[in-house]
C-alpha cells in the first residue's frame, strides 16, 4: 500500500488539506467568494435599477412622442380649417368685388347709353330746326315767317331737350 503511488499522493493531500485548514486558507477563500458575491450582487442591482430607469426613461419617450403626434396632428387640423376659412372668405370678398365691379359697369354703361342717346336726340334737333328752318325760309316770306320760325324753333328746342 505504501509503494504506491496513489497512496503518497492521497497522503500528500491530505496533509496540504490539513496545512490549509490550520493556516486558514479556507477562510481567505470563503472570504473572497463573499467578497466576489457582494460586488456581482451590486453589480446586478445596478444593472436592475438602470434597466429600471431605461424602461422609465423610454415609456417617457413614448409618452412625449404620443403627446407629440397629437399636437402634431392638431395644428395640421387647425391649418386646414384656418385654410378653409381663408378661402372661403377670399371667394366672397371676390364675389363682391366682381358683383361691385360688374354694378359699376354697367352704371357707365348706362351713363354712357343715356349720353348717346342725348347726343343723338340734340342732333336730331339741330338737323331737325335747320330742315324746318330751311323749309320755311324757301316757303314763307316776310314778316309772318320770321315769327314763324322763331317761334318753331323754340318749341322744337324746348320738345327736344
């Protein structure tokens, strides 16, 4: 049993087990596997209570993104309606200025018509006393013809204007 070399080896370990436990190296050891769980331990809370924060931060975000579109969304809304309004109101006041603008057409044309038809009614007169004045001269002579054709020329003039 001594002679081999399985026994010394068992031996030998069991004297460095014994040393081991004597100097107190089980107690280093324990000491820096606490050591080593206490720092994977805060390692793990802090990782915890960034992811914690990271989904706060990020339920956050989606909140304001939301809050946003919605704003967004809105404006957009409030632009068409102001866009409409707009419009609507430029086609009336265009409508207006086309009813003003056709209104006073139409008055100068009125004016321009009556103008005319003045215009035509005094040469009318005017043609009309020259004739009967160059009538009655060739027809009536002497005194009875001048009253005659001052007096027709009156009445013409005041019928005609």
């Amino acid at each position: 049993m001594f002679a081999e070399a399985e026994t010394w080896v068992a031996i030998a370990f069991i004297i460095l087990m014994g040393i081991f436990a004597y100097i107190g190296v089980h107690r280093t050891v324990l000491t820096a596997l606490d050591h080593r769980r206490d720092r994977i331990k805060a390692e793990l809370d802090d990782a915890r209570r960034l992811k914690d924060e990271a989904a706060k931060l990020l339920a956050d975000y989606k909140a304001r993104h939301a809050s946003a579109e919605r704003e967004a969304q809105d404006i957009i809304t409030s632009a068409k309606a102001d866009a409409e309004r707009i419009a609507a109101e430029a086609k009336v006041k265009m409508e207006d200025f086309v009813a003003r603008r056709t209104k006073t057409a139409e008055g100068k044309i009125a004016l321009a018509e009556a103008q005319a038809i003045a215009d035509v009614r005094a040469a009318a007169a005017n043609a009309a006393v020259a004739a009967a004045s160059t009538i009655l001269s060739q027809s009536v002579k002497g005194q009875v013809a001048d009253d005659l054709l001052a007096k027709g020329i009156t009445e013409v003039r005041a019928k005609l204007n």
